[in-house]
C-alpha cells in the first residue's frame, strides 16, 4: 500500500515537474537595458494587465546586450527586447532579426519603425553636488567646454565612451558644437581631468556625486532632477551646447516557427500601459496625447546631424581613445 502511494506521488511529482518545464519554456524572455526606474515600470504594467509570473526579465549592459544581440541575431536567447534603438536599426540592416509589429505605435511625429516602438528617451545633462562646489570654491560649470577646464581636474566624474552609451550623449553634444576635431580633443580633455572618476556605468557619476566624492558630473538628466526633488544637494545643469537624447525601444524577436505566441502582445502590453509611469522617470513625450511638465523638460533639446548607428559609436569610441 505504501508502495503504491509512493509510486502514485512520484507519477505527481512528475508531472507537475513536466508542467512546470512546459510553463516555464512558454514565459516570454525579455533582455532590457534599461534603468531600474524603467524596468520596475515595465513590470507593473505587465503584472497588471495579465503577464505576472508570465516572462522574465533579465537586465543587461547597452554595450553588452548589443554586442551579443549583434553575435548572435536571431538566435539570441531572448523573446522581447528593449534597447537602444541605433543597435536595433544596425542589426535589422544587417539581418531580418525583428518581426514587424502588428500593433500600432506611431509616435508623436506621426512616424513609425516597422519593428520596434520606442519605450523612452534619456536625455544628458550636467549635474553638480552645491555643497561640494562652495566647499572646494568652483563655479558651476555652463557648458560641457567648461568640463575641460584644468580646475575642474580631480573634481569630476563622467562616463567612459566605450562601457557606456551614456557618454555618447556628451561626446554628440561637443561634436555637433565645435566640429569633430575639436570635439574630440574636448572629450579627451575632460575625460583627463576625470581621471580616476572616468567610470563604465551612465548612473556611476551621480552617485560620487551623491557621495561628495565629486563636484560636477555629467549623466543621465532624469536622474538628476528625481534627486534635486528628494532634497539632495544636487543640481542639474543643462549645458549651452544641448541636451541631446538616445531613444530605446521595444523589439520581437523573429524565430520563425519557434517565436514566443506571446512574444507580441508583452510588447504591446508595454507600450500601451507602462508609458504613464516611464513618463514620470523619462520626460520625453513619445506619443500622440502624452505631456510633460514644463519644469521638466530639458531647456535645449537637440538632435544629432548624422543617423545614430552602432558604426558611428564605433567611430566616435576610435576617435576619443585615439585609434
């Protein structure tokens, strides 16, 4: 008899391992390169509209998930996947990985990429510690050209051009200002009077400046401004030559027969009903009907002269380090 019951249970046990497998192999993998801010967002909206317990997401580095989703196309890992969208147009370019979406996602400007819908802008600026500048007697700096300056050597924190996509923010801004040449001699100086605070990470520079262990920063805007909210002494400064914006968007992977059956509608699910949330994080109106507080928006908005593709990063990375 207890024979039995133990066959009968070990038979259960089986089965519900084998259910579990199959559930487990139907959840939505979703890779992201997006901020904690952004993915807490992504998650309420999914958890709430049906999909809890129902994907998972795993964080990555920009540099990292594109690099591996240019390695790899289509047969990356992945089901759904948020990313800087120049990585996006420059593997699709290369080879069909993304299907096309069959929902609608015409942005604001009444355009649209057929394979991805944009899930948010950051947008770069400045940012200082107030008590750290009176501390040490520097003025705050105007324009990112100050950043440069050799009094400011040993009191900045910026991020590196080749860990972080952050810094290519910083780095178009001094392009599109001074002409190449210049720019990149301005990148190079600054990234100098950085020096040991030069970090991988967009994020690492606001907090040595939330440490005091520096006095000027440059990053991502929106950070700053939930800082100054919180009663930091931090401010954010928006520089003379523009705040200039990377979008990431929302893609589905195309594995032919084997593509997630709910690969689509989580893509969806995240356009539809996570973008009132990101907006609080990311000021950046996206689509038709969305506003941003004014008090929000960053004072010099600006735009790039060349399409942002992963072979203009590439350019701009050889160029700072020099190769």
């Amino acid at each position: 008899m207890k024979f039995a019951k133990v066959l009968k249970l070990t038979a259960f046990a089986a089965a519900l391992a084998t259910a579990s497998a199959a559930f487990a192999d139907n959840e939505v993998i979703i890779y992201t390169n997006a901020d904690e801010e952004a993915q807490v967002a992504m998650k309420h909206a999914l958890d709430a509209n049906g999909f809890e317990g129902k994907y998972l997401m795993q964080s990555w580095g920009t540099s990292e998930l594109g690099g591996r989703l240019m390695a790899e196309g289509r047969n990356i890992e992945a089901d759904v996947l948020t990313l800087s969208s120049y990585y996006l147009d420059s593997v699709q370019q290369k080879d069909k990985v993304f299907k096309d979406l069959t929902f609608d996602h015409t942005t604001i400007k009444g355009d649209t990429v057929p394979y991805y819908a944009p899930i948010l802008g950051v947008t770069g600026s400045m940012f200082v510690n107030t008590e750290v500048l009176k501390e040490f007697n520097l003025p705050a700096p105007k324009a990112l050209k100050d950043l440069a300056d050799p009094q400011y050597e040993g009191y900045i924190s910026v991020p590196d051009i080749t860990g972080s996509s952050t810094s290519w923010l910083m780095t178009q801004a001094l392009v599109q200002a001074y002409g190449e040449e210049e720019g990149i001699k301005l990148v190079q100086a600054i990234e100098r009077n950085a020096g040991d605070h030069l970090e991988l990470s967009g994020s690492a520079p606001l907090k040595k400046i939330r440490a005091g262990e520096v006095a000027v920063g440059f990053g991502l805007r929106h950070q700053a401004v939930a800082d100054k909210k919180r009663g930091l002494p931090i401010d954010y400064i928006d520089p003379a030559e523009g705040n200039y914006t990377i979008t990431e968007a929302v893609a589905v992977v195309d594995k032919g027969e084997n593509t997630n059956p709910d690969a689509m509608a989580v893509a969806e699910c995240i356009i539809k009903h996570a973008r009132t949330e990101l907006l609080t994080n990311y000021p950046v109106a996206l689509y038709p009907g969305e506003s941003v507080d004014e008090d929000l928006r960053p004072a010099n908005p600006q735009t790039f002269k060349e399409k942002l593709t992963v072979e203009l990063l590439k350019r701009h990375q050889d160029l700072v380090k020099g190769e």
